[in-house]
C-alpha cells in the first residue's frame, strides 16, 4: 500500500544540489537559499546557490553530451520521455504537495498542473518519432534535393515559478524529443518542483549531461556566461516581458535561436448575445487558475453594457464563494501569492482603480495575517485609464469595463502592447469568426476558459513573445533545417 505523502516526506526527498553532468553537487562556492512557503512565510529548506563557475561547467556538460545525445535513435529518446509521462502520473500526489508547498496553489489545482505537464511528454514522446524531411528532383532536372531536419544543440532554459514543473516539461520534452541537451534554471522562489523533475528524468533513464539544473539567486550572475558562450545554440525564456527583452539583446551577440513567452494582458470579451453562465463558468477558469498568476489569466473584462451588470453580479458570487487558505489545508480554493511584492503590486492596482471610479462588488483586501493572501476581487465600473486595465495583474482580480458595438469591444481588447491570448463569449457563429480573426493575439478561447494544451501551440504576437510550444509547431523550435545539393 503507498504512504501518503506528508510535507517531511516531500522535502526530505527532493534534491536540495546542483545537477551537472548527471552528479549532484553543492555549489562550488557551498553557499545556499532558503526556498520560501508563500502562505507562512518560513523557510521550507536550504538548496544550493550556483556560481557563474557552476553555470560554465553545466555547459560544459550539456556540450560534452551533445553528439551522442544527437545520434541517440529516436526510439530511446521516445521511451525515455514515455517513462517520464507515466512516472509523473505515479508520483502526482507527492509532487503535487512539493509544488503546494513552494508556490501556494491550493492542491487540486498542483494536481491539475502535475497532469498538464505530463502531457508534454507523452506528446513529444511522439514527436520523437515524427522527425523527417524530405528529397525532391529540382526543377531543372540536374540535380537532386535532400533535406534534413537536425537538432539545434545544447539549449539554455529560464522557467518561471507560477507553473513550476509544466513550464519545464513544455521546454524539456521537445528538447529531448528532437535530440538536444540542456540547461535548465528554475525560478528562486519555485526550485524544488524542478530539481524534483530532473530526479524522475534521471531514473528514467536520461543520459548524464543531457539535462542540467542549476538553481541560484542570481539568474544573471549564472545566465551571462552561458548566454554568452558561443557553443550555446538556443535559449528559451519564460517570463516578463521587461526581462524577455533583455535576454533577447543578450542572445543577439550570438545569434542564438531565440523563443520567448512573455507577458499578457488578456482580454474576455462578452457580448449581448452570450450564455451568461456559461461565461462565468468560463471567466473562473481564465481568471482563478493559479489565483491568477498566469500569463493566460483573463486580464480584463469587456462585457456588453445590456448583461454587464448580471454578469458581474454572478461572477461575484462566485468569486466571493471561494475559500482562501493554505494550498495544504482542506476545502481551500485560493492559495496565497507568490510574495509580498506581487501582493502588494495587486493591491496597489487595486487601489488606484477605485481612486479612478471603480467600484468594489466583492473581495479587494489583503490577507491580515502570516501569508501573501489577497481576496478574490470583481471591480465594475472600471475606466479605461486604470492600471488595472493596463497592466498584467497576476492575480485574483477581475476588473470589468462595458462595450456598446463589436468594434468598441475589438478596438479595446487590442489597446495593448501585448498579445497572448483572448477569450470570445458569444452565441453568433458570423460574430465569433469576425472577432477571432480581428483579435491581435496568438490564441483565442471561443466559449471556454481554457487554452493550455500540450498538442497544440502556445504562443503569442507583439510583445508576448516569440515562437511556440507545443503542438506541431514546437518540436520546429529545436531543430535546423539542413539542405543538400547533389547532382542526379
């Protein structure tokens, strides 16, 4: 019979070490961090501290390892990613409760993420096998074509902390499936879900040296000497857009193939037409997943002015129902934040929507005691001056604004600089198609709240970042395209 998992448990068993070159070392200069439990504030336990000395050598190993990760037949690095899928799914409550405990979310939502990062590699398990090019006569019949499709090299990865082990898995699993080795930093406040990851990878089965993690408190002091070696081939970032475009100018000195996933500021637009409850169902999931700390979240509401008032009575309802506590604790529906500067940024968004006109139908407080607590929050009533509508919240707010025409509700869902995703509530199939094809973002949820889907491509436009995860399109991300003349 399996134990249950308790919070000893888990973090007795997580690797508190640096991965490099399939050992797992103390930081060469042995300093260490404390890992933060977001809804009391203590310290859950030391981990290592990477150098830039640290960073070089897990370069050195994912470069060691290349060429024969490279030649490995696709079948093993399939399996490899197979086993991975099925472990994930055998060690979920465990995992779960690790990534409770160092993000906040409450344990159900750890569940449904443990769930969706495995989809990653179960289906770039498949893309493994799926690699091929293609030959061809030319069009003067002197010559042939052969094309090949090879991996692009060792990869450096920076994942966030608001979806600790799915932000890995997405970036992990296409580099594994197409033949690549890698460098993985994990965000300071979330390590252990990832260095966790890397311990179920290695009993799997993956190769010393094909996967490297290296934690720190610096990401800059460990990500200089890597994005700056010219044996890097490829860097693949999650997180804020500020950052992103550091990193971009970074990666330029070595032309370095670049995908970034970046901030959002998503518009849920609902029109005269719409099945109310169907888009409040639907607005709990764009909103609440993770309390809100998602670059998916739905940012900003723009209802039709005829339902707005409905609408926002019910979406109180149900937002003013949740239970907030500790992610651990039974019954809890919202976790805390991550730390007392998200809490306080969302509070501050908060505040300058009501000093602007807002008005506050449910929640709009802090957490009065140990924790980064915030109550889920309906703002009505809000201008389009507001931070709130113009900045990325990244939390259980919901601040709802009303449109008269389509083109008042395109026009205001496109007043961003970002373009991730958007979410569309309407009952008219011409509307829909017009909205969807006007909206400037890279993925749209017509009628649900949910986009995340390991088969298809995550991504968006302008300022949201570039290239895509998943689906088809994201095992492309880690190859090169190689072309052979020959003569017929």
């Amino acid at each position: 019979m399996t134990s249950v998992p308790t919070e000893q448990s888990v973090l007795s068993a997580v690797p508190k070490q640096l991965l490099i070159a399939g050992e797992w070392r103390d930081a060469s200069g042995g300093a260490t961090f404390g890992v933060e439990d977001p809804a009391t504030g203590l310290t859950l336990c030391e981990i290592a501290d990477a150098t830039p000395d640290d960073a070089r050598a897990a370069l050195d190993a994912a470069v060691a390892a290349q060429p024969g990760w490279a030649a490995t037949p696709p079948n093993e690095r399939s399996e490899i990613l197979h086993r991975a899928f099925l472990a994930l799914g055998e060690r979920s409550e465990e995992l779960a409760l690790l990534m409770t405990l160092e993000m906040g979310k409450a344990l159900a939502e750890s569940r449904g993420e443990l769930a969706y990062a495995a989809e990653f590699f179960r289906w770039f398990s498949g893309e493994a096998l799926r690699l091929d090019g293609y030959y061809k006569t030319s069009g003067n019949g002197a010559s042939r074509v052969l094309v090949m499709r090879q991996p692009v090299g060792p990869c450096y990865f920076i994942t966030p902390w608001n979806f600790p082990n799915a932000m890995g898995t997405r970036k992990i699993g296409p580099a594994i499936a197409a033949g690549c080795t890698m460098v993985v930093k994990p965000a300071q406040q979330t390590p252990l879900s990832m260095l966790a990851l890397a311990k179920v990878l290695e009993e799997c089965g993956l190769p010393p040296g094909v996967l490297n993690v290296i934690t720190a408190t610096s990401s800059s002091a460990v990500s200089e000497p890597i994005i700056g070696d010219p044996r890097l081939r490829k860097l693949s970032f999650t997180g804020s857009t500020e950052v992103g475009k550091k990193l971009i100018a970074q990666a330029a000195d070595q032309v370095l193939k670049v995908s970034m996933e970046l901030g959002g500021n998503a518009p849920f637009l609902v029109f005269a037409d719409a099945d109310l409850d169907a888009a409040v169902d639907g607005a709990m999931l764009a909103k609440m997943r993770n309390m809100g700390e998602a670059c998916t979240s739905a940012n900003r509401f723009h209802v039709h002015e005829s339902v707005a008032e409905e609408f926002a009575a019910k979406l109180a309802a149900r937002m003013g129902a949740l239970a907030v506590g500790r992610g651990t604790e039974a019954g809890t529906d919202v976790g805390p934040l991550i730390d007392a500067v998200q809490r306080d940024k969302v509070a501050e968004l908060v505040d300058d929507a009501v000093a602007r006109g807002a008005t506050v139908v449910t929640g709009g407080t802090k957490g009065d005691g140990a924790g980064y607590f915030y109550a889920p929050t309906v703002l009505t009533g809000v201008p389009a001056e507001a931070q709130v509508l113009n900045e990325e919240i990244f939390g259980p707010v919901a601040p709802i604004a009303t449109f008269a025409t389509d083109e008042e509700a395109i026009a205001a869902a496109n007043r961003t600089e970002y373009g991730l995703v958007a979410y569309v509530f309407t009952r008219d199939l011409g509307r829909a198609f017009k909205v969807c094809e006007a909206l400037e973002t890279g993925m749209i949820g017509l009628n649900q709240g949910i986009v995340s889907n390991a088969g298809a491509p995550f991504g968006g436009v302008k300022q949201s970042g570039t290239g895509r995860e998943g689906g088809n399109e994201g095992i492309a991300e880690y190859l090169e395209t190689k072309y052979v003349a020959f003569p017929a």
